[in-house]
C-alpha cells in the first residue's frame, strides 16, 4: 500500500502546493478551487488536510501535518452553525449553496485521521459537529434512515452508509452511545432493504414503501460496501456476521456488472457511469477480504500512480461540461483530485502509516 501511496503523494503535492493561499486578513491557510474561482469546499479542503498529513507523516516532515492542522481549522470555521457543509457546485448564482450528507461522509476519515495523526481539536470538534447535525436528520418515520438532503421525501441508500460511516467514527473519538446505535440501526435497516427489489442489489433510492425511485446503481452500492469497513468492528456478533453475507454477495454482484459496460440495468443514474475513475468501487475492493478482489483495487491504485506520474492532474480535468452559465461548475479538476487524494491519503492511514 505504501509503495504506491507514496508516488501518488509524490505526483500530486506541486499540484496542491500551487492551490495553497493565505488570508490576507487572518493569515491562515486555505485551498483555492481556481475553475470554481473560489475557496475550494469544505469537503475537499479536509481531503487535502489528510493528503498533507500523510505527506507529513511519509516524509517525516513537521510542515505536512503543519499545513494539515490549518486546513482542518479553515473546515471547522466554514462548517456551517447546523454542522451540515455547504456543497457549491452547480449552484445558481446567488442563491445558498446545497446541504449535502456526502458531503460529510466524504469528509469524515479525512477528519478522523487528520485528528489521529495531528491532534487536531478543530478536526475532531467538526466530525462530532457534523454526527450531531445527521441527528437532525433522521426520518421521523424511520429513525435508521438519515435523510441526505434536508426536507427529503425518499430513502437514499447510500447516503445511509454516509452516515453510520460518520456517526462511526464520531463515535470512535468520543464514545457517545446514541452514535453508536445510529450505527447499528442503519446497518439493519440496510441489511433488511439488500435485494428487496432485485436480488443482490440495493437501488440506489427507494420511496417510503420500498418501491424504487432510482434503480441500481454499481458505483453507490460500492459505496455501501465500501464505507461499512470501518465500522464493522462496532455491531455486534450476529450483525457482522450477517452484514459480512450481504457484503459478499453485494461484492459478487458488482463483479458480475462490470464485466459489461455501465447500463440502466447496472448504472441508472447517468452521472456515475464511468466506472474506471468511480474510485469507490476500487476502495471497496481494496477492503475486500478475498484477496483475488483486492488485489483487483490494489492493480487499479498502481495504474492510476502510473498515469498521474505521465500526465499529471490533467487525468481529473472533467469531462462533463458546465450547460448553464449562471451556475458554479458541475465539477471541477481540483474536486476531483482532492477526493482522489483524500482517498489514497485515508487508505495509507488504515494501512498502519
């Protein structure tokens, strides 16, 4: 892991050092996002803050995990007063900018490590700012599903991991029980909707009564797969055990998919379906425990230091482009390189750096 870790960080560090900026007002670090034409999002400045701090703790340099505190520090006074974070792409300009639980689950190990490795209080007030903001957010219907966007009429799947992910880790750094069992039962609940509609898959959202909204989806069901490693040292016995049957046949069900190209029947939400840079399908491999699939992650993280050592970070330059010009960027190359970044970064951490 720390083989390709290291030329991953090696490749893309001028590439972040050149984003780097400083307050004039306060003299404090922040990231610039240069297609948004502003500070860069809450979410990908914390990936960036965990890429620093493995670049710091890979080097043995004090200036790395230096760089990582001030970035958590800009996270924490920019996490908005609900604990939510603002999601500023494709957003009309003017108007606020989206609430988003992605946006704190993709934040929450950058948090979490980036406090392990630094002792950052600013990153572990922002994880347990952010677990108490999903409390908000629990259906009063169902108290397992957190809705992802705040006044939601529908189930999100995947934006349940977000947040067992979440209230998981937040739980790790502050022991407080209702996370805990936040954790657990949205693990149910998840286990319980696993091929209630098609076997071996969870679509990607389901109506109250369990009819599908929005249909599979191989990326987000990686993401379901993925994301529950980390807490599944937190259910107990009987859930693991079950968890870990629903995740080996969601496993061999993503296998059989991309064996053909992305389709409505495999990838129905259009915007997911380049499979080869859906880099949450590769970490949910790299955490498989056959070791056939892992090494299906691993082979696929090589290939990507390889091409960034030829091309750089032109590799996550978008392809989508912006339709509408009186809203932010789709995307933009800094998005997509953070979340990269962050990614390797948190996988070099679980791997014992």
């Amino acid at each position: 892991m720390i083989s390709f870790s290291s030329r991953i960080v090696a490749a893309m560090k001028p590439y972040f050092d050149g984003l780097l900026r400083q307050d004039a007002q306060t003299g404090e670090l922040y990231m610039y996002d240069d297609e948004l034409g502003d500070r860069a999002s809450c979410c990908t400045t914390g990936a960036v803050a965990a890429f620093y701090a493995c670049e710091g703790k890979l080097n043995g340099t004090e200036k790395g995990l230096d760089i990582a505190e001030a970035l958590v520090r800009e996270v924490r006074r920019r996490q908005l007063s609900s604990g939510g974070f603002g999601q500023p792409f494709y957003v009309k300009k003017g108007e606020p900018e989206v609430v988003d639980i992605a946006e704190v689950g993709a934040i929450a190990d950058s948090l979490y490590y980036v406090h392990r490795a630094t002792g950052s209080e600013a990153a572990k007030e922002s994880l347990i700012h952010a677990a108490e903001y999903l409390l908000t957010q629990v259906a009063s219907h169902n108290p397992a599903v957190i809705l992802k966007r705040p006044g939601e009429r529908f189930d999100v799947l995947n934006g349940n991991m977000y947040a067992a992910h979440t209230f998981g880790r937040a739980y790790e750094l502050s022991g407080n029980p209702v996370y805990l069992e936040k954790v657990r039962q949205i693990f149910r609940h998840l286990a319980d909707r696993f091929g209630k509609n098609e076997p071996g898959w969870w679509p990607y959202i389901e109506n109250w009564d369990g009819s599908v909204v929005m249909g599979n989806s191989v990326l987000y069901q990686a993401t379901i797969v993925g994301l529950a490693h980390s807490a599944l040292p937190l259910l107990d016995e009987a859930m693991r055990e079950r968890w870990e049957k629903v995740s080996a046949e969601a496993m061999d069900t993503m296998l059989e998919a991309i064996k053909q190209p992305p389709s409505e029947a495999t990838e129905a939400p259009w915007w997911t379906r380049d499979w080869s840079n859906g880099w949450e399908l590769y970490l949910a491999f790299w955490r498989s425990c056959d070791p056939n699939v892992r090494q299906l992650g691993r082979a696929r993280f090589e290939e990507a230091a390889a091409d960034l050592a030829e091309r750089g970070v032109a590799r996550f330059r978008p392809t989508i482009r912006n339709p509408d010009p009186d809203r932010t960027p789709v995307t933009t190359t800094f998005r997509k390189a953070a979340g990269f970044a962050g990614m390797v970064a948190n996988m070099a951490f679980e791997s014992g750096l």
